[in-house]
C-alpha cells in the first residue's frame, strides 16, 4: 500500500513538469482586425500569423506581418499599409508570459490571462490579454482577443470623406500550434 501512494506521489509530482515542458509552434495562426467607420465596418484578416508557446516557462510569442494581412480591397489595403508605415515597422508582435493556472492536460477551453508587451507602428505598450487554450488533437488549440486603441500606438486613424475610422480596432487570434518535437 505504501508503494502504491509512493508511486502515485512521484508520479503526481513528475507529471506536471513533464507535461509543461512542451512547446508548440505555428507559422499559418489566424488574425483578424475588425474597424468601423459611420454605417460601415470592415475586416482584415492574415492566415500568417506565427506563434510559439512555451508551457516550461509559461512564455507566449506571437508576430504577424502587416503586409500579409488583407480587407478584401486593395485601395483600402495600400492605405492600411501607409496608415501603418508598413514599410518601416513590418510587424505587429507580443511577447509575454500566461500568468494565470492552465492545465495543459485538459481537453476542455480553459482561461488564460497573457501579460506582456504589444508592438506595432514602432510602439511597444503593456497589455493583458485574455483567451483560452486547450490541448487539441493536432497541438494546443488558441483563441484570443482584445481591443487596441490606434492613438495608444501613434497611429492616425484614417478619414474616410468627413467620417474618421474608429481609434478602436478588436483584434483575435484563432490558431493551432502543433507541439515541437
């Protein structure tokens, strides 16, 4: 009896650690933006978005190229890439730490509170994001999703006639990270 709870103790103590210690890693994650203008909205959206999490150290990485993400309208494309200053700050990238209990055996969406820091336009700020994870088939399934506010970033919302589009732009991830061998 004694070594049936012995075993069961060492176990309960080494499977957590085995179990954070994975990485998952995606290169095709999924982003959207979703903005508004007066009696109108519009969506981009990136099928390249890649992304690491580290369960060993709790640490979240995630980056999407700006040029890659795309409204469905060229016009309105080329001046998000100008808005944006595409050209001289390419990424929109965060890098944090889950700082709140995920269970990484658990098949069921769990909450998860990220912190650290979100770049874009050459603005790095702190933020936390809230989501969930959840062990899939394929990886660790991940959703996400916050409100950015443009002036927060430097960014100039853009004018649309005599509408101004919305400083306020809801930004979530959707994506599968398969776990790194």
């Amino acid at each position: 009896m004694v070594k049936v709870i012995l075993s069961c103790f060492v176990l309960w103590v080494m499977l957590p650690a085995t179990s954070t210690a994975q990485a998952f890693k995606t290169e095709t994650g999924y982003v959207e933006f979703h903005s508004t203008v007066p009696l109108h909205s519009f969506t981009g959206k990136s099928r390249h978005l890649v992304g690491k999490i580290s369960l060993a150290d709790s640490t979240v990485d995630f980056y999407v190229d700006v040029h890659t993400l795309k409204t469905g309208i060229g016009m309105r494309d080329r001046d998000m890439m100008e808005t944006l200053d595409a050209d001289n700050h390419p990424f929109a990238d965060f890098y944090g730490k889950i700082t709140s209990d995920f269970d990484p055996l658990s098949k069921d969406p769990r909450k998860v509170r990220v912190k650290g820091k979100f770049s874009v336009h050459g603005v790095s700020r702190q933020v936390t994001i809230n989501g969930t994870m959840q062990k899939a088939d394929k990886g660790l399934q991940v959703k996400a999703s916050w409100t950015l506010d443009m002036t927060d970033y430097n960014i100039n919302p853009p004018s649309i006639l005599f509408y101004r589009v919305s400083e306020k732009v809801d930004i979530s991830l959707n994506t599968t990270l398969p776990k790194l061998k």
